[in-house]
C-alpha cells in the first residue's frame, strides 16, 4: 500500500568492525512522475530517478562501483546494481548488518515528497556545481539542501509518562521523538574551550570536536540564530559550576561529554530543567547561589517545602540539590564535611539504580569503551542521557512493557536504554543498544532486539 505514491529516502549508518560510527550515507528512490506544466527546473528530474549520497565513504570511487565516479554522489534511472554492490561493499568491508542480515537496523527507511527529492537531486547536481554539497543554499531562499533530509522517527517506548514521552530529540521541549543523522545535517561543531567555575577553581573544559545539529522548534536557524543559540548553550552550560560537587567533580572526559551534551538538543532541554529547579531552591533561601551548597536553612528539615512524596526529598529531610560527582568520591554515598550534604542517593554510570528522586549522577573517573557482557559500543554522550533518563529530570518507566526482561532483570534500565540512550546512539550513527547486562549478567533486550534475547 502506496497511497500517497511518495518518495522513499533510505540512510545508511556505516561503522567500522569495531562498532563506532563511521559516517551516513542516504539513497533516494520511488521518485514518481513530476507534474506537467511546471516551469520549475527541477523537474527536468525524470521519474525513478535514484539518488546515493556517500560523502565520506569509499564506494563511489572503489572498484565495487559500476558507475565509478569520484562525487559525493551518483544518479541513475533504470536498472542498476550500485545499490546491492553498495551494500555488500560495506558489509564485507565495514559492519555486515549493513547487508540486513543481522537484528536490529542501521539502515532506516523513511518517506519524502517526491517534490523535495526533486530539489534535492537536482540541487547536488547542478547548484552546487555537481560536487554534492549539501550546505548549498542556493535554491531554497538561504537554508541548506540538507534541511529537506527527513528526520528519522524513533519508536515510543511503551510505559513512558505522558510529560515526558516523545523526549525532544529535535528540538524544543514537546515535540515528537523525531531523530536527525548528525553529521549529514550538523550546523555546528562544538570547537571551542570554554571555562567553568568550579568551587574556587576555575576549569577549563575542552571541547570534543563533535558534529551536532542545533534546531530551535522545527524552523530551519539562520546564521545570526544560530550563533545565538550556540552562545545561550554555551552560557547554560557555564551555570552547571554549582551542580558539580567542588570536592569530588567529574573526571576531565566527563566534562568534555557534559559540554557536548549541553550543546545538543536534548542536553540543553534537561538542563533547563534542572536549572529550573535550582534557581526555585536559591530563590527559597535553600542552595546558596554563590556556592550552590545547601544553606543552614536548607539543611533544616522543617524548611523543605515538599510532600514526602516528591521525589525531590526523602521523609524529614532536608531538600536534596542535584549533582554531578566523580564515583571516586559519590561511590561511598557520604557526604563530606564541610559541604552541607549528609549523603548522596546517585546513579553510578552504566551500572546502579533508578531512583526518580535521584540527587546525583555520579561518574567513574576512566570510563569503559565497550559494555561488560555484550561488548557493545559505549557513547558517552549517550551514557548522559540514560543517566539523566533516570534522574528526577527524566522518566524511570516503571510501567515499561516493552521489552524482554529476564527473571530478576530490570525494566527500568531497559527503559532508560529505549527512551533515552538508543535515540542519542542512533542519532550519531551508533547501532542501538540491544542487551542490558547488570556485570554480566543479562537482564533483558531492548526494543530494537528481533528475534529471542541471547
Ligand atoms: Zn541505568
């Protein structure tokens, strides 16, 4: 079934043996015949016209490639093998469920109107003077080419609740959970060092070099947008100085992955709810905002002013601040003296408890490359997100359904790997978490998992 006789868009998450993302690539089909009586000039773009797109890769130019070509790119109308001869070269080459053999996807078919496809085609091809720049913006009235690519729209994870389903993944704070491959439509790179005051000490926090795509609403940004939306994440981003714990912060990889994440979509979200929250603590005399350690009225039980039942507090206790610690100091769940906290409640990374009054994300200083038990790939920026997915900023999903849980196995850890991790994964080009193991020890799969859970 066809009714809308649409186009087809499919892109192609290539990674390397190991697991890490190498770049996207998208093939564009099932374009069917342009309107008559159209001067527009793309719609010299015949009907079953296809389009691969593969910046970045080997293919175009590889003996693989019946129609060798040294672009960005290459068009076709009719019969042709580039397509199987694509996948199978970078199934033998790179990671094989390219060929769609295996679980899961790296590949993700979504539709596009045949008049975009149109522009599109014809826009690499001739606008950009046939080099396959997507950054061209001359046919659409100053926004890129790469602004008419589809966004990828993520599964709803069942169990989710309804405030914060459809977790912004594009951008502002309701709308749906709709993905975009990041390097394909990156508009920034965050490149840039910048300084944070932690306690007395001033840190400076080196950036990671990584693409990412800033959206405001569904609008495309202008340049003067951007550059002030780049600067209003950066200035956020600058205010965590209080959130993290003076005595014990995150080691300098952790940092670099929270500036990242406070420059992306969802990072900036998450922390404008967490800023929130800590601006209403200042503002009842509970955080003192210089040091944004609990005041003596904040470690005054009878001062909080919540129901036990929020999950900001625990029975008769005083107010709980969020924070970001090292697991060398956040590992023994003790406060320090000194700094107004009698314990933290935390998520150690990748391994712990979901609690939604969780009061700390609590980092371990040399992190892992590869999960224990499945070997899996870890994205640390991903890693961020499962956390805060945990946090009283986020949804532990404690209805989830949606998954394979072992006996004894936790739903909410797989919840967090659908709702939170696996979209931020799949946005950069990493194949989605299957497994949860707890150690090693499995405790169910994630909705991306076909077939039984190993
Ligand atoms: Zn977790």
């Amino acid at each position: 079934m066809d009714p809308l006789g649409l186009a087809r868009l499919r892109y192609y998450a290539i990674q390397n043996t190991n697991g890490t993302p190498n770049h996207w690539a998208f093939n564009i089909y099932k374009i069917g015949a342009a309107p008559t009586g159209s001067s527009s000039p793309w719609n010299s773009i015949k009907a079953g016209t296809e389009l691969l797109y593969d910046k970045g890769g080997n293919f175009l130019n590889s003996a693989a490639n019946p129609s060798r070509t040294a672009n960005n790119f290459v068009t076709w109308n009719g019969t042709s093998s580039i397509m199987s001869n694509f996948r199978k070269y970078y199934a033998n080459n790179y990671y094989s469920p390219l060929a769609g053999s295996s679980p899961g996807g790296i590949n993700y078919e979504v539709t596009i109107s045949d008049q975009a496809a149109r522009i599109m085609i014809y826009g690499l091809t001739k606008s950009g003077g046939g080099k396959g720049d997507l950054t061209c913006t001359k046919l659409l009235t100053g926004a890129p080419l790469s602004s008419l690519l589809p966004g990828i729209t993520v599964p709803v994870v069942p169990g989710s609740t309804p405030a914060n389903r459809n977790w912004p993944y594009r951008a502002g704070e309701t709308v749906g959970s709709v993905i975009f491959p990041v390097t394909l439509t990156a508009n920034y790179t965050n490149n840039k060092s910048v300084s944070l005051q932690i306690g007395t000490n001033t840190v400076t926090i080196n950036p990671s070099g990584l693409a990412i795509r800033i959206t405001q609403g569904s609008s495309t940004l202008s340049g003067a947008q951007l550059t002030a939306e780049v600067a209003r994440r950066r200035a956020q981003f600058q205010r965590l100085g209080v959130l993290i714990d003076r005595n014990g912060a995150p080691s300098a990889i952790w940092l670099s992955t929270l500036y990242d994440y406070a420059m992306s979509d969802f990072g900036a979200a998450m922390f404008r709810r967490v800023l929130a929250e800590y601006d209403d603590v200042v503002r009842r005399r509970l955080v003192d905002q210089n040091t944004g350690l609990l005041t003596t009225r904040g470690q005054n039980p009878a001062n909080n002013p919540w129901s036990t039942q929020d999950p900001r507090v625990a029975q008769n206790q005083p107010y709980e601040p969020f924070k970001l610690i090292s697991s060398t100091y956040g590992s023994t769940k003790n406060g320090r003296v000194g700094t107004g906290y009698t314990k933290y409640d935390f998520m150690l990374d990748s391994s712990g408890f979901a609690q939604l009054k969780a009061q700390a994300i609590s980092f371990v200083d040399t992190p892992l490359n590869q999960y224990p038990g499945s070997g899996e790939q870890i994205f640390y920026m991903a890693v961020v997100h499962h956390e805060f997915g945990h946090s009283r900023y986020g949804d532990t999903g404690v209805n989830h359904t949606g998954v394979q849980i072992k006996p004894n196995g936790d739903a909410t850890e797989l919840f967090a790997v659908d709702a939170y991790e696996n979209p931020v994964r799949l946005m950069y080009g990493y194949a989605p978490r299957y497994t949860y193991y707890n150690g090693t020890v499995l405790q169910g799969c994630s909705q991306y998992k076909t077939g039984s859970c190993p």
